[in-house]
C-alpha cells in the first residue's frame, strides 16, 4: 500500500427534505451567500424559494447568480466574482450539480483574490493560499464536487479545458436530497451514473500496488452504481435507488477510493479534450472513449482489468486476457445500454485526422505531458486511443 493524505472535512446533511437546513449550516460560515445556479430548473421546481427561506430564517442574506453552464466557463466565473464583489459575499453556495458546485468554487477563490486573474490561479502561475468558504446543495449526482477537492472551467478564448485540485475547493458542507434527482432527464441521469463510474474507474487501473480494502471498496461502489444506475433509469422516482446513486456520487470523488493506490485521470484528459473543442456532456465524453482507451492498455495492467471483470461483473475465465476483454465489453455495453455514446460518431462528431492531432495535443498539453500511470501515453498514443474511438 502506497503512501496517502487522506482529508474529508465536508459536512453532509442527507435525505428528505434535507435543504431545509441550509441556513442552519450556511449560518457558521458566512452572513451573506452568494447562490450559484443553472438557468431555470432550480426557479422551476421551488427549490431555490425553499433555499432562500431557509437562509432568511437563519439571518443569511443572500443573491442569486444563475447561468451556470454544463461545462463550467472561465469568463462565467469572472462575471460572478463581480457579482460576489459587489453584494459583498463571504460564503458560496452551489446550487445544482457539479457544474454549479465547480463556478461557485471558481468564484470563492477568485472573490478571495481581488485582482488575480482567475485564470493565472487555475493555471498555477499564481499560488492559491487562501479562499472563501463554499456549501452544496446538490440536485444532480454525477461530478462529485460537492465532496472533492477538485473543480474544472473551460476557456473559451484559447479553447483549453482543465481543472484545479486544492483543499480549497472542500465544500465545508453539502446537502443531498436524492428526491430531487427525480426530476432529471434520463440523459443527464445517465451521463451521471457514467461519470461516477469512470472517478472509480481512474483510481482503480493503478498497477503495482496493493491496497486489498480500497479495492473492496472501489468494487462494491462499482457495482452498486451498476444496479442502481440501471434502475433510476426505469425509474427516477425510485427514492431507495437515488439515495445509492447520490451517495456513490459523493463518495467516488472524495479520494477514498485512492487510498494507498493513487490515481491517474487519463480518460478525463481525454474527455476534456473533446468538451472543451465540441462542447459536448462531459460523461458522455468518457464513455465515448473509454473503451478505445482501455483496449490500448489493458495487456499492460492484465492482472488489474482481470480482477475488474471478476470482481465487478462477475466474469468467470481460466484465461486473464480473455477475462479482461470481456469486463471491457460489458462496460462498453452497459454505457451502451444506458444511452451513453460509445465512440467518436455517436458523440455526434465526425472529427478528421487533423483533429484528432488537435484533440491529441490538447490532451497531453503540446505533448508535454504523459498521460496513464499504466504506460505513459504522449501524443501519438493519445491520438491513436482517439482514431479507435472514431
């Protein structure tokens, strides 16, 4: 087992109902919330009116930044450190998934930093050493923000998507109400369920290393969101079921299924690569090319994609590599089942050579950086897990 920190300081309040305690939690950190939002379905649905009387009864004021994009933008979380400039706020509340949860993070460090481009502290150019603190009211699971010390904004102006991992971005507290995933459509449900998967999945083709209880772990979440998954699906007012998938969500991205194993995050980079230049869900960008990813580099981590086919889908095989190649297909399939494209075209994308190569160099950075803890892959690897995925 390899070295590891492990830190999870965030507050849950679970459950019916639970986002009548938001004033209550949102009171120890802050007086005056900054909420930030999507465009409608909060307003919709009463949820945003039900969060607002629950900060005025706890003596919070509170403004409403909405607009929140499914990929978080750079220029977005700008207007709202205005935003949270001008009301004075000294705490964030995201209000959605991850995508709200990510520009409300975006916005606690850039409020704290007047006068630091925001991009200069996603890029590390200038050291993130302090923030405002940052609550969740979580209606979508999928990203896993509202626990992780991660957040992700995409920059239009030069076209690059990317991410950001302090424990500045740990939510200080986060309420799930599984009731409200109801509502979701099921393409959103599913790209939900596949993101959750694949924050397992890259923390657990880690080779060399054994971590026998974070396997467990990491199996058994796996195969739960495969059940579950399945069944919000038919479903959504499926409360039993929604209560699994929210708290898989939470649990996937919060590090500990990394414990003594670490993780690599190399289909992120790829799937960031494709939202950033087509815009398109980011779940569904991973399933578009997991399989091609996975089929490049399964022969070097034989004993880990083997147990994965065992452990998770209950493959039985005498022979490891036909072992491996079926838990690949039956993760393919199951996207598949889900509605997740599962390749380039059926992302609805017909990329040509010449933007494979883009896609490619976006994704190691200029072919600077080494994706996969597997194999290291450059820019040719990349942009031949890219042409498979055509």
């Amino acid at each position: 087992m390899n070295d590891f920190k492990y830190y999870a300081p965030t507050e849950i309040a679970f459950g019916k109902d639970a986002e009548s305690r938001t004033g209550e939690l949102a009171a120890r950190y802050g007086s005056r919330a900054l909420l930030v939002c999507g465009r409608e379905s909060a307003v919709k649905s009463g949820l945003l009116d039900r969060i607002c009387a629950s900060l005025e009864n706890a003596g919070v004021a509170w403004a409403v930044f909405g607009g929140a994009r499914p990929n978080p933008t750079l220029a977005h979380a700008e207007e709202g450190v205005r935003k949270a400039a001008g009301f004075g706020a000294d705490l964030l509340i995201g209000v959605g998934g991850g995508s709200a949860i990510d520009t409300a993070k975006a916005i606690a460090h850039g409020a704290a930093n007047p006068g630091v481009p925001l991009w200069d502290i996603w890029m590390k150019k200038v050291p993130l050493t302090r923030s405002l603190p940052v609550g969740a009211v979580l209606t979508m699971p999928a990203a896993g923000s509202e626990m992780s010390d991660s957040a992700v904004l995409t920059n239009e102006a030069v076209g690059k998507k990317a991410g950001i991992n302090t424990d500045f971005n740990r939510c200080r507290f986060a309420v799930m109400d599984p009731a409200l995933g109801a509502t979701l459509p099921k393409y959103q449900l599913a790209a939900g369920v596949t993101d959750i998967m694949m924050h397992t999945l890259e923390r657990y083709f880690i080779p060399d290393s054994r971590a026998e209880l974070t396997d467990e772990i990491a199996e058994g979440l796996l195969r739960t969101v495969i059940r579950n998954g399945k069944a919000v699906l038919d479903d959504p007012g499926d409360y039993d079921a929604m209560c699994e998938i929210f708290w898989a969500s939470s649990l996937s991205h919060n590090n500990l299924t990394e414990c003594g194993r670490g993780k690599d995050f190399s289909v992120h980079k790829l799937g960031h690569a494709l939202s950033a230049r087509y815009g398109v869900t980011h779940g569904a960008s991973l399933a578009a090319v997991w399989g091609a990813w996975a089929k490049e580099l399964y022969r070097d981590c034989l004993p880990r994609f083997r147990r994965y086919a065992e452990k998770v889908w209950g493959v039985k095989n005498d022979h490891a590599e036909a072992a491996a190649e079926e838990g690949i297909r039956r993760t393919v399939g199951y996207f598949a089942s889900m509605g997740m494209p599962t390749s380039l075209r059926e992302l609805g994308i017909e990329p040509t050579d010449e933007d494979l190569r883009a896609l490619a160099l976006d994704a190691t950075m200029n072919d600077t950086v080494k994706l996969s803890r597997i194999r290291p892959l450059g820019g040719a690897e990349a942009e031949a897990i890219f042409r498979s995925a055509r």
